[in-house]
C-alpha cells in the first residue's frame, strides 16, 4: 500500500476540517481563491479484472474527459471501500485505506488490511515512483489521487498496478471531483455525479507464471 495509508479522510468532511484548522492558524482559507462551479465531464474508461487470483498483478484504469468550456482546477479520484457516500456506515468509504478491507477486532490501531498491494501508482512514474514512493498524482487525503488542471477537450488517465494479497469478494468504489476543496463539482452530461464501482472476486489459487523462451516471465489468465 502507499506509505501514509494509515491516514485516511472523508471524502467532505475530512478536506473540510482541513481547511479550517488552516484557517485557525493562518488567518484565511486555503480554499479562499479556489475556483468552484459545476464542471461536467465524461467516464471514458473504467477497466479492472472482474475475478483475479491471489499475487496476480492487475491495471485499474479510469479516463476521465473535460467535455466543458471551463479548465477543471484539480481533477481528482477517491478509491473508497464499497461506496464513495458521505457518511458512509463503519468500515465503508474513506474510513480505510484505499485497496483495504475493514478489520474489525477491537483494540487495533488501525483497522485497514490490504486486498491490493500499489505496485505504481497513478501519473508518470518518476524518481519517487521508481523508489517505492507515492508518485507524481499523490495528494494531502490518503484516498485521493489528483492530476492538476484538466484543459477542454483533454482527457486524463488514472493507471495503477496492483497485486491482490487477500482472497474473498469484494466492492471497490471511485468517485470524480474537481478539486480537493469540494468547491468545483464535477458532473456526467445526464448531470449524475462520476463515479461508479467493480466488484472484483479474488480466488484464493494463486496465479500461475512461467518463463518464455525470451527469458520473460509470463502470467497466466
């Protein structure tokens, strides 16, 4: 998982809270000059495996195009477990880590287990990324992947290598934002938000590889 999953943060409330203990100490808002609006947008693409097996590795790609006239601040991602709504019940949404499952047994310091491993996370893989670090989209909210300002017409790909760690089936959920500060709300052209889910079944015979005659190994369906 990426380093810092510990930290985790409603996908409202937590930016919120953010915003204000900013505001305490500093005397404005860190969302004070921050552009808002409704910025509609459209879900290109959201592939996943639907059934995997355990240390099989995986790409989970969504795409997401500025079908407005306006630039989109901050395009951003949240990976929440099940569901994306705020409040969500005990051990949905942002409340684990992303790619996690809710461990219940009272006492622990923290409750999420991973199901994936990020073996790359999302935007170009430069010198953090190839060291194990939380790569180039990484942002301040532990769920949320972030790619910048998103011009009309341009599209923007969220890719992540993953390896499933944990068998069982499963509900992993996304939802699409404008920002980080919930002032620029991105919209479907029907006016829905973007997001959605992929219910993914993890078995527990791990995945089979073997060696090609070019010396590269190869895994199975």
């Amino acid at each position: 998982m990426r380093r810092g999953a510990g930290r985790t943060f409603t996908i409202v409330a937590g930016v919120t809270a953010a915003i204000a203990l900013a505001a305490c100490g500093s005397g404005g808002r860190q969302d004070a000059k921050a552009p808002s609006g409704t910025f509609p947008v459209q879900v290109t693409a959201a592939k996943w495996r639907s059934f995997q097996r355990l240390s099989q590795h995986t790409s989970l790609v969504i795409a997401i195009r500025n079908v407005g006239t306006k630039p989109i601040p901050n395009l951003s991602i949240s990976i929440c477990n099940t569901t994306c709504r705020y409040p969500a019940p005990v051990g949905q949404g942002t409340s684990v880590a992303a790619f996690a499952q809710y461990l219940g047994t009272p006492g622990l310091a923290s409750h999420s287990r991973p199901v994936w491993i990020i073996d790359q996370p999302p935007g170009p893989c430069g010198y953090s990324c190839q060291n194990g670090g939380q790569g180039s989209y990484v942002s301040s909210n532990a769920n949320t992947w972030q790619s910048g300002e998103l011009k009309p017409g341009a599209t923007a790909t969220f890719h992540w290598k993953l390896t499933a760690v944990a068998p069982g089936h499963f509900v992993v959920a996304y939802q699409v934002a404008g920002d980080l500060y919930g002032r620029a709300k991105t919209v479907l052209p029907d006016g829905l938000a973007p997001q959605g889910s992929f219910v993914v079944t993890v078995a527990r015979t791990p995945a089979q590889s073997f060696v090609n005659g070019s010396g590269k190994v190869v895994q199975l369906p």
